[in-house]
C-alpha cells in the first residue's frame, strides 16, 4: 500500500543518519566540517517500488553506499552533489540529477551544507520490469543508465515536475496517496517517464513502443514465471490469437513468447542461486523447469557457467582460507 511519511527533522548525528537509512540505503556518513550538529530535514512519500524525498543535512557530508537492490537519483534543488563510482568525479547542481546504479558502489565525496535533494529511489525489480514494459532494454537485464539526468530538456523537466508535485505531497499526507489503485499507477507514470528522459531513444516516434497486449502478457509472466504456461494461455491473457502474438513478440520483444518466458525463469532461478538459496534442483523446480539438464544447458548457455559452478562458487566464497 503506498504510504505518505511525516517529516523528519533532527540536529543528532546518529538519529539523522538512521532516519536517512530506514527511507533509503544503509550507509556510511562522515561530516567534512567541524560543526558538532547536523540540522537534517527528510520528508518522503512512498508509492510502492518508487520512494521520493527532500532531503537537506544542513551540513558538509560524503556518503559512501552500495546501493542494494534499488537505483537512485538524486537532484539538487539547491547547492552541489560531487560523487564518484564507476564513472570519474561528478557534479551535479541544479539542472542535473546523479544516478546510482543499483548493487554498485558509490561515493558521495562532497554533498554541500546548501545542498537540498530531490532524491527518488526505483527499486531495481521495478524499475527494470518498467523497462521491460516500453521496450528501453532487453528483458530482464540489469539497465545500463547514464551518470546523470537533464531535467533542463523537455523530457526531463517534465519527470522533475511530476516528481517534485508528488514529493510536495508529502508535507501534508492525503488520503490519496495511500489508495492501493492510485499508488501504483503514480508510481510506474514517474518510473515510466525517467526512463523515457534518459533513453532519448524510447520517446522517437520511430521508435516502436510495446502495445498493451504484450504488456500485459509479460506482466503476467513476471508475476507468475513457475507456472506451467501454454502459448494459447498467454494469448488468452493479451486478448489475441497465438499466431498474433507470436508475430507482436518477434516485432516488439524480438523473442518468441516461450523465450521470454524461458528468460524471465532463468533470471530469477540466477538469482535464488547467487543467493544459495537451495540446491540446483530446487531452482529449477521452482521456476518452472520439468528438465533439469534443459534448465542446466539453458543456464549455460545464458551466463557461460553450468548453475552447480555458480552455487559452488558462491559457498567455496564463504568457506575460511
């Protein structure tokens, strides 16, 4: 259910630094001036999948995160944000957002004592599946996203102006916001309108987006990947024939249906064992292979190692020197 939170403002060092933790990320904060207090400012609102927030330290600060699970963006409205990751150092000040890729490290090396954020959290199941939806990556990989937004374009400015409408709900929660059919759909128009502002390419209207049959039918994919799926069953849920949907997969996924399926099963089998999450047979079961060999040759073939080397490799990480 999507939930509106009350401010939070604080002058302790450790209160400031659980409250910006329990919102968004475990961290590691260090102050870069002698000020013996901190004057935090944190209100959030959050629709589920999408966390959106102001936040200002009052105070010089570096951050160092390793962002799990979620990606991050994090727009000044004021003041400067100088970061560095994979990418050299950056800035961003108003005009300009960083992005944090999800499950990469990062560190904020100057969040300035002026600076106020806008920061949106996506969590990466979310925000990758809305990827999926309207065809701005393959399905189901980890988004490749560039080092910073524009919100001074067309695009940009209009996910900035819908973000910062939503973050102002905050400073007063409305029964809205916490509705469980109004939550969701404010919460994909924000994540659908960031990745069109920073896949330029997805707003060309050249550029095929996905029609609703086949995004209906990968939701429901996704939503159900263990279950024993028939061609004429994904038809069924995207209001079509087999033989159109095949054609709708081939032009909009470049994949048949069954493939996607296969990819989405494969991802999130991947997963329980990066996880060590069970054995082999038990990921293969669970995700709906009736093959244990097919399953291993898939993952094989997928990510260039059999899924007993991953589970073997991620235990042998654990054992003692």
């Amino acid at each position: 259910m999507s939930t509106s939170e009350q401010p939070v403002g604080t002058r302790d060092w450790d209160t400031a630094h659980r409250a910006v933790a329990d919102v968004y990320f475990p961290h590691e904060l260090r102050a870069l001036d002698e000020r013996d207090e901190v004057d935090l400012t944190l209100r959030t609102v959050e629709l589920g999948g999408v966390t959106i927030g102001r936040l200002t330290w009052g105070a010089a600060v570096s951050i160092e995160c390793d962002y799990p699970g979620a990606y991050e963006v994090n727009v000044p409205i004021s003041g400067r944000l100088h970061s560095r990751g994979h990418h050299d150092e950056l800035v961003s000040a108003p005009g300009q957002g960083t992005i944090f890729t999800a499950d990469q490290p990062s560190l904020i090396t100057r969040w300035t004592a002026d600076c106020q954020v806008l920061g949106v959290k996506f969590d990466a199941e979310h925000l990758e599946r809305e990827a999926d939806r309207i065809r701005v990556a393959p399905i189901r990989r980890r988004l490749s996203l560039p080092p910073q937004i524009d919100v001074s374009t067309d695009a940009g400015a209009s996910w900035l102006s819908l973000v910062t409408a939503l973050s102002a709900q905050a400073r007063e929660p409305v029964d809205l916001l916490a509705n469980p059919l109004v939550g969701p759909q404010l919460a994909s128009a924000v994540t659908t309108a960031f990745l069109l502002a920073v896949t330029p390419d997805s707003a060309d209207p050249d550029h095929q987006m996905r029609p609703g049959m086949v995004k209906r039918v990968l939701d429901a994919l996704h939503d159900d990947p263990g279950r024993p799926w028939t061609l004429a069953e994904m038809a069924a849920i995207g209001g079509t024939s087999v033989r159109r949907l095949q054609e709708a997969f081939a032009q909009f996924v470049e994949s048949s249906p069954t493939r996607a399926l296969t990819d989405i099963r494969l991802d999130r089998a991947h997963a329980d064992l990066e996880r060590a999450g069970g054995t082999v047979a038990d990921a293969a079961a669970r995700w709906g292979f009736s093959s244990p060999s097919r399953f291993a040759a898939a993952y094989r073939r997928r990510y260039g190692a059999s899924p007993a080397q991953t589970l073997r490799g991620l235990r042998g990480t654990r054992q003692p020197d």
